[in-house]
C-alpha cells in the first residue's frame, strides 16, 4: 500500500467531509497525491536514492549512514522512528475525520487539487477576470498568436467558463506548450492573467499530468510573470512554479533536479513578498489578507521535497553566517510566528484564512517539515534561534493543531542532536510541558510527544551541573532572574572564568544579549547584572569587558526605558569605571 497524504485545512470555508456527496475520484486524487511509504524500514532505507523524492513522512536516510558505526545505527534509528511517526499523524488525522462541520480538529480538504490554497479571494478575482473578453483576434494581428492557436484559445475560453474540459485535455501536452509560450511572449498584465486562468483550468481538470508544463520548459516563462506587477499574477505564477519544481522533483529520474537558480528566484520572490505582507497590516496587502497564508501554503508544498529542504537550509545557514539573518526565508517563519496571536485582525475577517493563528499553524508546519532534514533540525536552534518563540507560540496557542506542531518540532529536535536538550532547557520548554501536560489533550499522538519531550529534558536536567544549566539559559537569548544563578555570589565565585574558556565563547554570547536587538527588557537587566558579577569575580574581567565593547552596550542601557534594565546597567557600569576593581 502506498499510503494517503492529507491537506490539512487551510481555509475557513472550503470542506470537503467524509459525509460530503464527493465522488470516488475525487477521493482517489486528494488522497494519493502524495506517497507515503510504509514498507518495512530497512527496505527504505536500502533503496532510498539520493536524489529521491520524498513526502514528509518520507525522509530518506543519507547514503551516507547506510552502513556507518554503532553510533550512526542509532541515529538512523531515531531518524526513521521520527519518519514513521510523521506517517501515524496522517493516518491518525485520516482516522479522526468527523462530519461535524465545525470541529476543531475535524479533516478539511481543499477543493483545489494542486496546492491547498483555494480560497474566496482568488476565486473572486478568476470569476471577474472570466467575464471579460481577452482580444486574442489583436494579438493575431501583431502576430503574437497564429491563426491556428487563436480557435484554440477561444475553445479552451468556453471550456473553462463552462466546466467542460474534457476537449482541452485530450490536447493537453499542446495547450501547455501554447499557453507557457504566451506567458514567454506577453506583456500586459491583464493578458498575462487570462493566459494563468487557462494554465489553471488545464492543471485543475488533469493534476496527474502537471509534467505537460514541464516538459513545456516553463522556468523562464514563469519567472518572469513573478515580477510582474499584479498580485494575481505573481500569485499564480509562484503557484505554477511550486507546482513544475515540485513534479520535477519527483521524478528527478526523469527530467533531472529543477533549475537551483529557479528554485533560488522563487524562494527569493517568496521570502520578498511574505516579508512585505507581514509587516503592514495583512488587508493592505493587495489580497485582503491573503498573500501570506498562499505564501506559506507553497513553502510547505516545497518543503516536502527532501532536495529544496536542503537547499533551503544551507543557503539560509550560509546567509546566517554572513550577518544576513534576516535575508533568509526560515527568518521570515519565525517572523511569523512572532505575530501577535490576536483572533481579531483584519486578516482574521479576510476571506480564505483564519488570521494569524492559521499563519502560525501554517509557518509552523513548514518548519515541522523542515525538521525532517537531520541538519536542519540540530541547528534550527543554534542557527535561528526558534526555541523560546516555539514556547511563546505553545503558551499563547488555543488551537490544538498549533501546540501538536510545536511539540513535534521540539521531539524532532531532541532526536537529531543531545545539544538541543540543553538548549530547550535554557529557553524554558520542561516548565511549559509540565504546564501543557496538566492539560490532558485528548490528541494520542499529542500526549506521546509531550511526555517523551518532558522525560528526555528531566533526565538532561539531572544529569547537568549548574553553569551548564547557566549556559542553557544563555544560549536560549532569553534570561529572567528565575535562575538563581543570576544573584548567587558563590555561583560566580566558583563559574566566573569559565565564561573566558575557549577564547571568551560563552563572554561573547552574554555581550551580544547586551547589543542584541532582539533581547526583551528581563534579558538585558539578567545579562547586566551577570556582567557586573563577571567583573566583580574573574581577574582582569573588566579589560576583557572593555575589549568585547561591552561597556558601551552598557553605557547605552542607563538610558534604555525599561527602569529594572536601567538600574542594573548603573551599577555595572559602576564596577567597569572603578579604579579599586582589578
């Protein structure tokens, strides 16, 4: 069996219920759209390509583990165990459909069987745009259509207003050719959206046959209709390109990987234009509150292909590396996340969403998918820093769903690398699963993970002295006096030089919680008085200070509005001026 792929509600609007008069068909294709492999594990892992294709729930092991140490084994081990569980959500979800329209949890499927991004705004706009008349007969003339593919054209007009396509697909693999050709050719953007209309009614009527438009060599077609300036046209032209990235991923036996500069251009467009849509009001986005939701619809349509994972992951971590943090699309997901969880917003009114919650639970998946990647997820933490804004999300969530990813990421994390245990630790994430535990999720799969997130932490906590309980809190970014750690004299009596250890790493890391844009006001008051400890207790500690910069961070903080801030920023920068200090 090769398994069911479900497309989780997206919409607030469009529902298709075990109940619902869908035909077998219809069903066939929304489940088996994507392949879930449930051989046996050893089987997947020995015939798991390099360059395969694979589902969420189908990370391939790395050849290069196949046969590695002991060590490696074990690894592996969790790395299928994690592929298997993501297996068990679908089919637990699949398992929980209810009729009830208004379930929480209940399965919804989109109508659109391409990428689950239907919605009343886009559909509004293809009505309008269907009620007009494109001139094809003018661009005869100027010869950019020939007289054979005019009635061509005109037929495939009727067959979408109509419903009645089955002319048009019986010469699919030459409209594709036609229309992609048209895109190549046409300037003006009300042209260009009739011409996407058209590629839309043939992808939705046959969406086995997306290779037509592959085959059609659409790449530079399609990134040029990404600039154009329309937001429909953009839209539906990032979708398209999602679309041919994602086949041609598929079967890259076939047809070879996607262009990496195609993929680079639309991840690009996406991070651009998902960076401009969430930093204004998400009604003024030319959509109604719709352009970020579509959005991250397709960064979670590309992130189930192992090979854009990658790719995505190492150009984010090589532009983290470089200071250009933000200029990376996982940056733009945890902006995301750090949306107010307000329900009462304009894009919450907006039609095709249900505001910012969804946007979570959307970002959300896709950094869940992300996880599947063994890199990615034992660096999302270090590299990006998501830890505590997972806790902030899980704390404020009232969806379900929201937590259940959360929880996820965090056990995927806990499985790729023991470091994050130490990180989850600083960031505050046991306290809060002790919190969510008292909770009694009716979700199986929810409770499971959680324990196993709690019980994995709770050993590493025993097992860590108290400055490795320090540096958990220090490079999670996020410190509060909470940690006795802060006021103890004794603590820094005996840890005060092991913040120089290693060429001042960890010293480092508390001076940028003093420059970071980033640290909320109870961090930079806890990294204030940490550094006035520091001085006090490690000899020569105030040069060290003074060569990091420190001391004009500090400086800049007896101004900063905060009062707690304000008041421990003085009395530092009282130990760093003082001649009786060594």
């Amino acid at each position: 069996m090769k398994g069911m792929w479900v497309f989780f509600r997206l919409d607030n609007h469009l529902r298709v219920q075990r109940n619902s008069s869908v035909s077998s068909e219809r069903w066939r294709w929304i489940f088996l759209r994507h392949r879930i492999h449930v051989a046996p594990r050893d089987a997947r892992v020995a015939r798991a390509p390099s360059h395969a294709p694979s589902s969420v729930v189908h990370a391939a092991v790395p050849p290069a583990q196949i046969g590695a140490s002991t060590h490696t084994h074990t690894h592996t081990n969790k790395t299928r165990a994690r592929n298997v569980r993501g297996a068990e959500i679908v089919r637990r979800l699949l398992r929980s459909m209810s009729p009830k329209a208004g379930g929480e949890d209940a399965v919804a499927f989109s109508t659109s069987q391409l990428l689950p991004i239907e919605n009343e705004w886009l559909r509004d706009v293809g009505t309008r745009l269907r009620a007009r008349q494109t001139p094809w007969e003018g661009f005869q003339r100027a010869d950019l259509v020939k007289a054979n593919e005019l009635p061509m054209l005109r037929d495939a007009e009727r067959a979408g207003q109509q419903g009645q396509m089955e002319a048009v697909v019986q010469k699919g693999p030459e409209y594709a050719r036609l229309y992609i050709q048209l895109l190549g050719k046409l300037s003006r953007p009300d042209t260009i959206q009739s011409v996407l209309l058209l590629v839309d009614d043939l992808m939705q009527a046959a969406p086995k046959h997306v290779e037509w438009f592959v085959e059609a060599e659409p790449y530079a077609a399609l990134v040029h209709a990404l600039e154009v300036n329309d937001v429909f046209v953009s839209l539906k032209a990032a979708q398209f390109l999602t679309l041919c990235i994602c086949k041609q991923t598929q079967q890259a036996s076939s047809y070879g990987a996607p262009p990496a500069d195609v993929v680079e251009k639309l991840v690009k467009h996406i991070k651009r234009t998902l960076a401009n849509a969430t930093a204004t009001e998400l009604a003024d986005d030319g959509a109604n509150g719709n352009v970020a939701p579509i959005l991250l619809c397709m960064v979670g349509e590309l992130m189930r292909s192992a090979h854009v994972r990658e790719m995505i992951w190492h150009r984010d971590t090589k532009a983290n590396t470089s200071q250009r943090a933000s200029d990376t699309l996982i940056a733009q997901l945890v902006g995301v996340l750090r949306m107010s969880m307000a329900s009462n917003t304009a894009s919450s009114r907006a039609s095709g969403n249900t505001g910012v919650p969804q946007l979570h639970y959307l970002a959300l998946f896709a950094l869940w998918e992300l996880t599947f990647l063994e890199e990615a997820a034992q660096g999302l933490e270090l590299h990006f820093g998501v830890a505590s804004v997972l806790v902030h999300v899980a704390q404020k969530a009232l969806k379900n769903k929201v937590v259940r990813l959360v929880v996820s990421i965090w056990r995927n994390m806990l499985d790729a690398s023991e470091e994050n245990a130490m990180r989850l630790l600083g960031a505050k994430v046991l306290p809060l699963c002790d919190t969510l535990q008292e909770r009694r999720y009716p979700d199986g799969e929810l409770q499971e993970d959680l324990a196993y997130v709690q019980r994995v932490l709770s050993q590493r906590l025993e097992q860590m002295s108290s400055y490795e309980q320090y540096k958990s809190e220090l490079y999670s970014g996020h410190m509060s006096f909470d940690n006795p750690a802060h006021s103890l004299e004794d603590f820094w009596k005996e840890n005060a030089e092991k913040l120089t250890e290693q060429n001042n790493t960890d010293l480092k890391q508390l001076v940028s919680l003093l420059t970071s844009e980033s640290s909320d006001s109870t961090t930079l008051a806890a990294a204030c008085s940490d550094m006035g400890k520091f001085v006090q207790h490690m000899e020569g500690g105030r040069r060290r200070v003074d060569a990091l910069g420190a001391k004009l961070a500090i400086m800049n903080l007896v101004e900063h509005a905060d009062d707690n801030v304000k008041y421990y920023a003085l009395q530092t920068l009282a130990l760093l001026v003082s001649t009786s200090w060594r």
